[in-house]
C-alpha cells in the first residue's frame, strides 16, 4: 500500500513537473491561432457561424490526431532507453539502416528535422512573448511602441538568466503553468455559456463540411490551423525527463480539455461579435482581468520559452556527441539534475537568432507563416524516420506504412497548406535551416575526411610496440595518456613527444573515446582496457549522446581493469592539429574552408572531457587538407 501511495505521489509530481515544463509551447498557442486563422491571406476565410463550426471541429480533431494520436499514442513509444527527441528518433533510425546509402539518406533527413528544431527554437520565444506583450494595446492603446522594447528586454534578461541555471526557480514552472491552463479554461467555459452552441464542433461532421463546401480557402487556412499543435514535438522530446505515463496523464486529464474550452469559447466570443477577432484571446476576459491576464500569459511565455531553450541545450549536447556539431564548452547548472545543462554559445546564437526574429517580422501575426513551415516540416520528418523504427519495432511494413502513411499523409497536408506562405515569412526558417544544414554537413563530411587521412598515415600501434623493443628510450615514473580517435593507430601526440623529449612514462595509455547512438552507456562496459606489451595499455571509454564525459573520472575505475590509475601521476597528451587547405576532389575548398573555421573554433578538448588543465601537454602539428 505504501508503495502505490509513493508511486502515485511520484507519477503526480512528474506530471507537474511536466505541465510546466512539456507544454509550455502548445500552452500559449490560444494567444495567436484563432486570430491568425481568420486574418489569414487578408480575411479571406468568411467570419460566420459554419466557418466558425468548421474551425473549431477541425482544431479539435487536430489535436486527437496529432497529438494524442501520433505524438502520445505512437511515437512516444519509440524511445532510445527512455530517450526522445529528434536526435534520439535519428539514432534509433540510423541503427536500422543497415546500408552506407540508407545510413546517408536517414542521417540527412535527420539532420534537416534538427535544423528545424533550432529555426523552431527561434520563432517560439519570439511569437509566444511578442502575442504576450501585444495585450498592452488593449488594456493601455497609448503604449503600443513600446511592445517591441519590452518583448526584446524580456527576450534579453531570459537568455541571460540561462547561465544561472533555472534550478531555483524551475519548482515554479509547474504551479504557474497549472494556473495558466485553469484560467483558460474557466475564461472559456464564461464565454461558452453565453454561446452554447459552438459545442457542436465537438462533431467531426462540422470539419467535414468545412474542407468539402470551400476546399481551396479552406485548404489555405489550415496553415494557420497548425499552429494550435504547436508544441507537439516536446512531449516526445522531454520524455526522457518525465516518462510517458506523466505526459499521457497530463495531457488527456488537463491540458487537452483546457485547450479545447479556451479554443471553444474564443470560438463563441466571435460568433457573439465580429469585431473581437483584433485580439480574442485578450477581449474574451473581463476588463479588470486584462492586465493581470497580460502578465499571466508573459510568464507563461517565458516558461514555454526556457522550455524551448533547454530543448536546444539538449538537442545541441546530443548532435555535438554524435559528431554533427564541434565541440562546445558545456556547463552544468545544478548538482542534482544531470539535464540542467547550459551552452553559452548556443545561447548566445539563439538569442541573436530571437532578437533579429523579433526584429524582422515586428508583429506575432507578420511570424505565424514562418512558424507553421518551420513545425510542419518537423512533423513530416519526425514521420518519416518513426516509419523506419517502428518497422523495426513492429517487424512489420505493412502495419507500419499503413498506421503512418495517415499521419504522413496529415503532416504532408498542413506542410502544403504552409509552403504558399514561405514568400510571406515562411522563408525565415528554411534560410536558417539551410544555414545550419550547410553547417552540419560540412562538419560531419570534413571531420570523417580528416579522420580517414590521419588514419591513414598513423603507425599500427602493434608495428610500433615491435620496433619500441630496439629502441633505447628512456623511460620515467608515471602515466602518460594519449588521445586518438583511432584505436588500432598511434597517435601523433606520442610520435612528436619521441621525437622531441626523447623520453616516455613508464606506463603508456592509448585512449579512445567513442559516443554511442545510445542515451547513456552502462557502468560495466564504459570503460574497456587491454595490456599490451613493454606496459602499453589500449583503452577505450564509451559514452552515450546523453552521457557527461569526464575522463580522470572513468580512468578512476581502471584499477578493477589492471591499470594502477594516480590521477597525480598522470599526464595527458593531445595534439593540436593546424590544417593546411588543399584544392582536391574530397571537398570544395570553400566548405573546406568553413570546416576549418569551426575546426579551429571548436571547444577545447580539455574542457570538454575535463582533464585537469595543468596536466596536459599540447603538441601541434601540421596537415594538409
């Protein structure tokens, strides 16, 4: 009985924990979609009752279908050891694709759903605070200029709050959310009651009849219809953080029914006058309510926005671990929470990136097209690549193609609607896309390029234990540790230290460290050491894309392995590689060129593994590229 009580009690805590967190973005969508969908394509979309029928019973059927069909139902069960996300989603798709071909095609739609996620992770907190800050023009018309200052000062003190870590106030985030979704649900069911009849929608009849009596309008407008799913994609990317019982619960018990009487009664507010669709959601409260509503939805803002910035912050971690990205320093905010990490460059990019956003389009209206092409290109991706894991999970094709080739064809549909948008905003996030895209495949292709040429020149490290027998090196107390990404070669680092100190430690570790395309790597096998002759010792440590490398750390443990580790005793040796650009056939120069840009801006090894500064020994070296 005990257990049940403490079970319950920790299933309850991470659904609050989840409300504030996972549906932070889908939570603020009431602020813009309604008003975004009859404003769309300059009111082309008539304002009256089986429009308004029809609008609601289609944003209704859209949130079962996508989100407690595909996302809840489906696509959380496809889970990396209790991971999700994109770049989990990728993972488990790579280690289906048994061919080179396959591994390249999967990896570049991947690789493209994460673009996405970070141009998503640029519009979010720019529409969701800008839609916030823009009830100032309804409770005090006279300080409309300065909505674009305070959505940038808002903007401002959040990223620069990241380095503090949310820790302290992350306790927070689920009451607030908790009295963010019961105020629209109680401003709904006021506004339902005085026009019952926009109930009706609940019938998916009224969705029907919409798309058959006006497909070409209606088609149109289901560009702006998607951005009531906005938000969609968290669920599956924070399960690793809550489970999916918690999520599952939160969403059918109160999130999805809170939702749904705020659309509904937004809905009902139109029908009672035309002229509320300048701003529903703010003029569907009582005007004693307004500023308090306004302030409400800012901090409900800012949580959907920290929940979007640390969706980045992991995202980043992942793709850097599995080599689509160069090092970056990473800094862990709490003692606790392994999750609570913070990347000050991609801070500082996504904050640019937000700051020009808002900028640019200056209205949360003028960002709604580029918000629908960035979300529905993650939904068609994040199809594609469940398709691949579930055939594997299922053992199935047929049932596989034909449960997915549904939401496919959905996704597929809201894309359409959102591409005639793209010279209207929706270019924003294809440019950045394309941008990150062009980035971290020139990462990728230059980094597997460079690998191929060292490993090509390096020594076998058993040719050269062979001939350290005749050589007469002197050798001195203590542990020396080479890095190398290939393991059956010697490292450059140990050929350079020969050649100019002429000597070498007793003890000679050639180390390895490889990121696996799971989320964390098991105690037991992390650490893998084997002796080789004249006290050489080949080791190799394991990490998964979620796992936070330490190498003294796991070298610790190597006395169980046969290697007498004393961290006082040990050197590490690491070389600093100078590329030398050469025109060839492998890469253009010009990516060339990008590729040694981010080589030589990358993150020093030394923090990234966290090796004890003053125990490490940089030498360089020359290479042609």
């Amino acid at each position: 009985m005990n257990t049940d009580n403490q079970t319950k009690k920790q299933t309850a805590a991470l659904s609050l924990g989840a409300l504030g967190v996972v549906f932070g973005d889908i939570g603020t969508s009431p602020l813009y979609s309604i008003r975004e969908i009859f404003s769309i394509g300059n009111n082309i979309l008539e304002l009256n009752i089986l429009n308004m029928l029809g609008v609601l019973s289609m944003i209704f059927w859209s949130l079962i279908a996508v989100v407690s069909v595909k996302y809840i139902t489906f696509i959380m069960r496809a889970n990396n050891n209790g991971e999700g996300g994109i770049m989990a989603l990728l993972a488990l798709s790579l280690r289906n694709a048994k061919t080179k071909r396959k591994r390249f095609l999967v990896g570049l739609v991947g690789i493209v759903g994460a673009c996405m996620f970070y141009a998503d992770g640029m519009i979010t907190p720019a529409i969701s605070v800008l839609s916030a800050v823009e009830g100032i023009e309804i409770a005090l018309p006279g300080f409309h200029h300065f909505v674009i200052p305070i959505t940038l000062g808002i903007i401002f003190f959040l990223f620069w709050f990241q380095s503090k870590g949310t820790a302290s106030v992350g306790f927070l985030f689920g009451p607030v959310m908790m009295i963010w979704f019961s105020t629209l649900a109680v401003l709904g069911v006021i506004n339902i009651i005085n026009e019952p009849m926009v109930l009706k929608a609940l019938n998916p009849y009224y969705a029907y009849q919409y798309l058959n009596n006006n497909f070409g309008i209606a088609f149109i407008t289901m560009g702006a219809i998607i951005l009531c799913v906005t938000g969609a994609e968290s669920l599956y990317a924070d399960m690793g953080h809550f489970g999916r019982a918690p999520i599952r619960i939160t969403w059918f018990s109160f999130v999805f029914p809170s939702l749904t009487l705020n659309y509904f009664g937004q809905g009902a507010l139109i029908l009672q006058n035309a002229e509320n669709i300048s701003n529903p959601f703010y003029l569907m409260s009582p005007e004693w309510f307004t500023i308090p509503l306004i302030i409400l939805a800012t901090v409900a803002t800012i949580i959907a926005s920290q929940a979007c910035i640390t969706g980045a912050f992991s995202v980043s971690r992942q793709a850097l671990q599995l080599g689509f990205i160069p090092r970056m320093r990473v800094d862990h905010t709490s003692e606790d929470q392994e999750g609570q990490i913070y990347l000050p460059r991609v801070n500082f990019l996504l904050m640019c990136g937000v700051i020009a956003v808002v900028l640019i389009f200056q209205r949360s209206s003028n960002l709604a097209s580029a918000y629908g092409v960035a979300i529905t290109m993650d939904m068609v991706i994040a199809s594609i690549l469940s398709i691949i894991v579930f055939a594997d999970i299922w053992k199935s094709w047929t049932k596989t193609l034909i449960i997915f080739a549904i939401f496919l064809i959905i996704d597929l549909v809201f894309f359409s609607a959102n591409i005639i948008k793209i010279p209207n905003g929706g270019w924003f996030p294809l440019v950045v896309g394309i941008i990150i895209l062009i980035l971290m495949t020139t990462w990728s292709r230059g980094r597997s390029l460079l690998y191929a040429k060292l490993k090509k020149e390096s020594m076998h490290i058993d040719d050269f234990i062979k001939g350290f027998k005749r050589n007469t090196i002197a050798r001195v107390k203590g542990i020396s540790v080479f890095m190398t990404p290939n393991a059956e070669g010697v490292p450059h680092a140990l050929l350079h230290n020969i050649k100019h100190n002429k000597v070498i430690h007793e003890k000679v570790v050639i180390l390895t460290v490889k990121f696996l395309d799971i989320p964390h790597a098991k105690n037991k096998k992390m650490l893998e050491i084997k002796k080789l002759p004249n006290n050489f010792y080949r080791a190799t440590i394991n990490y998964g894309f979620s796992d936070e490398p330490n190498i003294p750390r796991e070298l610790s443990r190597s006395t169980e392995k046969g290697l007498n580790f004393d961290i006082m005793n040990t050197s590490y040796f690491i070389g600093k590689e100078s590329l030398v650009i050469k025109a060839d056939e492998s890469m253009s120069v010009i990516r060339k060129r990008i590729f040694s840009f981010l080589f030589n801006s990358a993150e020093e090894i030394t923090n990234q593994f966290k090796l004890p500064v003053n125990r490490v020994v940089e030498l360089g070296s020359q290479n042609n590229f």
